[in-house]
C-alpha cells in the first residue's frame, strides 16, 4: 500500500493529524494496535468528562473521539486498525512502515503514538484458551455467541456484555468488585438487559477458571461458549524505540518546535514529542498535530504551502 503520509497512532493526535493531511489534499493512511479508534481516550477513560478541551464546557472522552471521527470523514483516508507497526526504515522516495496486514510506503511518516501501542493485559485465568478467549472488544455481531462470560469492571466490559446481549447472547457480566464502569447510554443499558433477564451480573465474584464450555464463578460452573476477559490496556513503546536513526529522551522522541524528529519526512506529535516537555494534553498535542500534518504536506509535496489558509475561506469536500 502506498501513501502520501502514514499516521502511527489514532490517539486523539494522530486523528487530528491525519484529518489536517486529507485536508490538504493528501492520502492518508491512519494505523492502530488497537481496533478502534482513540488512542488513551477510548482504551483508559471513555466514560470519564474531561473540562479543558478547547469549545467544550464538557466532553465525555468517548464522545470527543467520535467527534475526531467524524471530522475525519474525508476522501484519501485509509484505516488500518488493529495493526501494530512493527518497523520503519527509509526509502528512495520516503519510508516503508512494516504492518501485519502488509506494508505501507509513505512520503512522510507521523509518529503519534502516544505512551506506546495499546495491548490488552492478558487473560490471567487458569484454562483460559480452553474455550475461545478475548482480551479486547470486537463487533458482538460477527461472534454472536450463545452464551457469553464478560468478565471486567472497564468500560469496555460493560460495552462489550451489552452489544453481546443485544446480539442475542445470553451474557453473564461478572467482576471483582460490584462496580461497572461505562458511558451513561451504556449503563442504562445494561440495567435495561438486566431487568429483560438476558443479562445477568455476578459481583463481587471470583473467575476461579475456564474450562471447555464453562465458567467458574465462586465454584459455581456457568455455561458459556466464549469469554471476554477485559483486564485493561498496558501500552509498548518497543516497536518505536526500535527505529533506527529516532533519538529519544525517556520516553520521548526528540524534535524541534514543529515536529520534526532526527529522521528526515519523519514527524512527532503528541504525547510522545518531547517538544512540549510533560505537557501531556490534548489542546497541546492538537497544536502539534497541525504543525506536523501542514510541515508533512510540504515535505512530500513542496508545491503544497506549509502554512494551509483558514478553513473558514474553503468548503469541506464531499466524501
Ligand atoms: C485517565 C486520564 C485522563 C486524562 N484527562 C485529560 C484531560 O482531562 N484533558 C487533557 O487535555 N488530557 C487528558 N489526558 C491526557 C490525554 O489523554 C493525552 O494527552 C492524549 O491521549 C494524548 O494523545 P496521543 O494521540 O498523543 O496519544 P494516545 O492517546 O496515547 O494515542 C496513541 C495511540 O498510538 C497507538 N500506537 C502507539 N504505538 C503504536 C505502534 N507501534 N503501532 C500502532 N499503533 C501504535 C496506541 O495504540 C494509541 O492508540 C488524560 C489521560 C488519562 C490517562
């Protein structure tokens, strides 16, 4: 696959920067360890509101992603969730970025990736695996299990449980303590399944094993056919820190004042530029994601002007 700019990264920066490079025109490939979109904002608090985003009195986390989402809705872009990059190493003409799915060629590379690739802990339960076993969510639909365990007290847990009971799985959600995080919409869900009988909740209770076709939950066997156990996320910066060439400071990638790392066409924004210093937020990393995006343009196509013009003068094309 061959890009103008590859984004490493759909954290809220990487997002942002990708929106500003199809708005200038470019092809934009956007990639993610994680399958959906949202860097920290989606894995760590979805269900959290957050005070300090520029035009937002308040926002939930999870819905500022959506917003970004949506924002992002334009010709040239190309999502590859669920990909960690493993590498990238220069090029004639740019930078190939190696990918499970396959690699991606680019004239300029945006690093936004944060603390690090998002992995889901794993499933520390004896037998897990000895039915099919799930550390991160997935669309309920193309499982659409008969009878499923979700065990986790995360927002994704109770996402997860709801979508599955809404798909037609018998789901039993259990966890250590009785408290279950989630976006108001998704807790009163689950109280809706509750009441209908098709969700059914088990806390404080102890996940003792897994075993083919069932559950113990507090030596009581419960059948299921698979579990999702929900533990969270622990990010990896390995993969980057293996880039040649990259000089870092801690857990930063050295840059200047508009992004650009040691690496000729290679960019940082966000969390992980040292540029701001430990000034991890989002007003400050959408700041970089505009410097980056614009000075990228310019470097894969030098006809482009750094600087893009005020959108308020242009009109958003049509998808
Ligand atoms: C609990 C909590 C509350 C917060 N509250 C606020 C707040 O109120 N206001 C505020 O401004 N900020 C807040 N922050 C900070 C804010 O979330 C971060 O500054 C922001 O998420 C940084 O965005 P980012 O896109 O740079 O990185 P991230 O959000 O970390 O996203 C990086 C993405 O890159 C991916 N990635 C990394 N390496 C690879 C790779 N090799 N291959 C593929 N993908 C990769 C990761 O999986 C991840 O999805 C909060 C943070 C936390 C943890």
């Amino acid at each position: 696959m061959v890009t103008d700019v590859l984004v490493i990264g759909a954290g809220p920066v990487g997002l942002y920067a990708a929106f500003y490079v199809a708005w200038r025109g470019l092809r934009v490939v956007i990639a993610d360890a994680r399958p959906e979109p949202g860097g920290q904002l989606a894995a760590l608090y979805p269900d959290k509101v957050m005070y300090d985003v520029p035009g937002f009195v308040e926002v939930r986390a999870g819905a500022l992603v959506q917003h970004l989402v949506r924002q992002l809705d334009l010709p040239g872009v190309t999502w590859r969730l669920g990909e960690t990059v493993q590498g990238l190493a220069p090029e004639e003409e740019g930078w190939v970025a190696a990918l499970p799915g396959g690699a991606v060629r680019a004239g300029a590379v945006i690093l936004a990736g944060g603390l690090g690739a998002l992995q889901p802990r794993a499933a520390s339960v004896p037998g897990a695996g000895s039915l099919p076993t799930f550390t991160d969510v997935m669309d309920a639909r193309t499982l659409a299990p008969r009878r499923a365990l979700v065990w986790g007290g995360v927002p994704q847990a109770t996402r997860m449980a709801v979508d599955l009971a809404d798909a037609g799985a018998h789901v039993t959600l259990a966890h250590r303590r009785a408290l279950f995080r989630g976006s108001p919409e998704d807790l009163a869900r689950l109280d809706a399944l509750r009441a209908k009988g098709t969700l059914e909740v088990r806390a404080p209770a102890d996940l003792q094993s897994l075993r083919a076709e069932e559950a113990v939950l507090d030596d009581v066997a419960v059948p299921v056919d698979v579990a999702f156990v929900l533990n969270g996320y622990l990010p990896d910066l390995a993969p980057l820190q293996g880039v040649r060439g990259l000089t870092w400071d801690g857990e930063y990638v050295v840059a200047d004042e508009v992004g650009r790392t040691t690496l000729p066409g290679v960019f940082v924004a966000g969390d992980l530029s040292s540029s701001g210093g430990s000034f991890k937020l989002l007003s400050r990393g959408f700041s970089d994601a505009a410097l980056t995006a614009n000075h990228a343009a310019h470097h894969v196509n030098p006809d482009l002007k750094v600087r893009p013009g005020h959108s308020s003068d242009k009109r958003r094309p049509a998808r």
